[in-house]
C-alpha cells in the first residue's frame, strides 16, 4: 500500500538522481547517462555534481566507483521516473542479480522527489539509505547543502558532514575534458 506523505508536487517537482559507475569507461557511461536523464519527457537537467571517486560499499571485491548527482526538474510521476531510471541502466548493460552491491556499469538511484515522501513496493522516497551514503552525500551537498531531507528534517550539509570520509569519498580530478559542461 502507498503511503505518501508532504505535498504531492503540482507541475513540475525539483528531483536529485545519484548516478554511479564502476564498470568500463565510467565517465562515458555517466555523461551519456546525463544525455538521456535530459532526453526523458516532460523533463530539464537543471544542474550536476562534480565527480567522486568511492570505494565500493558492500558486495564482492571489485573497483572504485565515480559518483555524481543530477538535479532535475519533471513533471513524471515517481514510479514512472524510476521505471525510466531503471531502463536506462538496462540500456547501459546493468544486469541485475542475486548478489546486491555488485559492480555495475550504471547505477541510478530516484534521491529527492521534492518534498515527497513515499512509501510503495519497489519505491521508497526519499531513498532509504540516503542519510547514510556518503558518496550520494558529497556530491548532494555540492548541489544543495541547505536542502533539507523531508524524513529527517535536518540538512543535507549537516547530514554530509556526519558522514564525511575522505579516505572513501574523494573527490575526482578529471585530466581531460570538463564534466559539468558534456551533458
């Protein structure tokens, strides 16, 4: 049973997507997953998270992640959103398995849906683990730290900051190009 709670957004809702890559060419793979969040209808990439490189949370061995958030402005539903989230990680070659946390070429992740709270099968937002990811924190915070997470009241800057790892969460110094300007 759904049980959304806070306003439901009329027009369009301010939406922040964790994106993650740890498998091949990570930045391609993030940048074109850039182009395709600003291709879904009724939707505008508003703005980007620079990159961090992450150790891996979890799973079987395997390399370093580069993370990044993107806000976007939608007019899509929440299940529809992640419905598309989802196909775009297909699209990407991300196979999901029995084993959680494996290496993936593409990870999407519905963060924020404005101030909406959401509880459904297969749908929890604001995510559940999102207070304490740190690499979803950093690049968050670097959008909007005085946002404040609708479950917990509290900043995103304030929960970053609880979180903060640098050994884990560093942010990534790109020798060529420029991230923020390729979606």
């Amino acid at each position: 049973m759904s049980r959304p709670t806070g306003p439901h957004p009329r027009g369009p809702a301010e939406v922040y997507v964790g994106l993650g890559s740890n498998l091949g060419d990570r930045v391609a793979r993030l940048r074109e997953a850039l182009r395709a969040l600003g291709a879904l209808p009724k939707t505008e990439l508003v703005a980007v998270s620079p990159l961090y490189e992450t150790s891996p949370v979890g799973g079987p061995p395997q390399g370093a992640f580069l993370n990044a958030v993107a806000q976007l402005r939608t007019e899509l539903p929440p299940r529809r959103l992640l419905q598309e989230l989802l196909a775009l990680e297909v699209r990407a070659g991300r196979v999901r398995g029995a084993e959680r946390n494996a290496p993936r070429p593409l990870d999407l992740d519905l963060l924020l849906y404005g101030d909406l709270r959401l509880e459904e099968p297969g749908l929890v937002v604001p995510h559940p683990r999102l207070a304490e990811r740190a690499f979803v924190l950093e690049p968050l915070c670097e959008l909007a730290p005085e946002l404040v997470h609708p479950s917990l009241g509290e900043p995103i800057a304030g929960l970053a900051a609880r979180c903060r790892d640098p050994a884990a969460v560093r942010l990534w110094r790109e020798e060529e190009g420029a991230w923020r300007s390729s979606p």
